[in-house]
C-alpha cells in the first residue's frame, strides 16, 4: 500500500466524518471508486467501527451500533441533544423515528409521496397515538408484550398518554417538549441536524420531508438488520394490520 493510495483514501475518509454524506459531484466521490483507494477507506472504516453506504450518487458514513470509538451511549446522546430529559423520553422518540422511518418506507409510491409532500406533525402525531393505543390494548391482554423485543411498551405508552395535548401551535413555535407536538417536533429535529430530513412550513403547519439520504440508509443498511424489520412490524396498528390480510 503506497503512501499515495494511503493520502487519498485518508482525504475521503475524513471529508467524510466532517461532512457524512458526499455526493457524486464531489472529487472524493470519484476518488473513492479506485479500487485501492477504496479498499483502505473500508479498512479505515471497519478498524474505527464505522460503515460506508454507497449508493450511484452517494457515499455515506454512519457508526456500526457497537464497537465504534465514534459511538455514543445515552449520555452522551443527552449531552448533545439536551431536550432528551431521561431514558423513558430517549425510548419514545425512537418510537416516534421508527413510526416516522416505517411510514415511509412502505412502497415506491409512499416513497414519491413522502418526498413530494412530507408528512406534517400533526399526521405523525395522530400515527404514533394510534400505534401506542394499540399496544395499550395488546398490554391489557399480554402484560409482557415488548418483552421479547426488549422494549419497554408499559414505559412508552405510559410517558405518551399522560403528555399533554396540544391545543394549537404552541408545541411547535415554543418548542414546548413536554407536549406532543413539541416532542415529535423535537425527534424530527434530531434527523434534520443529521441532515436526513428536511423540515418546511416552521411557523404554520410543519412538515419533514425525508432526503434521499435517509432512503439509502433504508435501502443499504437498515434492510441488513432484523431489529429493524422486528421494529417495522411493530410499528402496525390493528386497522393495517387488518387492512394487509383482509380475511381477517
């Protein structure tokens, strides 16, 4: 390996911790399909507990879920993102991304839609008020529901019925966490600084309008996990459930 090879492939890794995402207009981007170039970028990357995601016009960075010296824990999850008070609220706002991610990631028509109009707050929040009603009942029934995921269902339906409902804006333009406007405003805010999502409309109706670089973390990384399908099918309500297998 030259030192050549090793200045470039260095060049590309780290523009890419700097900036995640680099895209086919970049010089890197050409850079880093030499094939030794690109072989010690991976080798960088595996040795940092990284992973590159190449899609035809992107190459992205994202921390492998353990064994990263970039990882970070809750506490520093909370050190950084201030607006998640406890691990209870850490746990929802994955529910209310994961609500988000499986709303998207249906078809290639939700696909279209979901890039052309996004999808408002107030459309999110009566989804994950939906999906949390329905695990409310399936706990009435099977009190060790979530325990096999190991998800804590009792805590998240729990924080999210007993947080105030909005009865306008407030949420949004005060950035009211404590309410669920204001909570989903704040999960959303947290894929908007990973620069995944955009988000239009701040001061009237709100919306995300998801980035191709969140479909091709979907497409070439998160179909490579079985948590994350698990999560997707939990992520149904009764009535879709119903609606896919209408003979029932």
């Amino acid at each position: 390996m030259n030192a050549e090879i090793i200045k470039k492939a260095s060049a590309v890794y780290f523009s890419l911790l700097k900036e995640k995402v680099i895209g086919e207009t970049s010089e890197h981007f050409q850079t880093y399909f030499d094939p030794e170039v690109r072989q010690t970028v991976l080798l960088l990357a595996d040795e940092s507990g990284t992973y590159i995601i190449e899609s035809p016009r992107r190459i992205q960075l994202v921390v492998q879920p353990t064994g990263s010296v970039f990882a970070t824990n809750f506490t520093h999850m909370k050190e950084k993102h201030r607006q998640i008070e406890t691990k209870k609220h850490f746990h929802l706002i994955s529910v209310v991304i994961m609500s988000f991610l499986a709303s998207i990631d249906r078809n290639q028509a939700a696909k279209i839609r979901t890039q052309r109009e996004g999808i408002s707050f107030y459309a999110l929040e009566r989804q994950v008020n939906d999906l949390v009603m329905n695990w409310d009942s399936i706990l009435k029934t099977q009190p060790t529901f979530g325990e096999e995921e190991r998800i804590d269902m009792k805590e998240v339906v729990t924080t999210w019925k007993y947080m105030e409902v909005d009865t306008d804006d407030y949420g949004v333009k005060k950035g009211n966490r404590r309410t669920r406007i204001g909570f989903i405003t704040t999960a959303m805010r947290l894929l908007e600084s990973e620069g995944l999502i955009v988000i239009l409309d701040r001061d009237d109706i709100p919306k995300a309008i998801p980035k191709n670089e969140l479909f091709d973390r979907i497409e070439y990384l998160y179909y490579d996990y079985d948590r994350y399908e698990m999560f997707k099918k939990l992520m149904k309500t009764e009535e879709e459930e119903h609606a896919e297998n209408p003979s029932n």
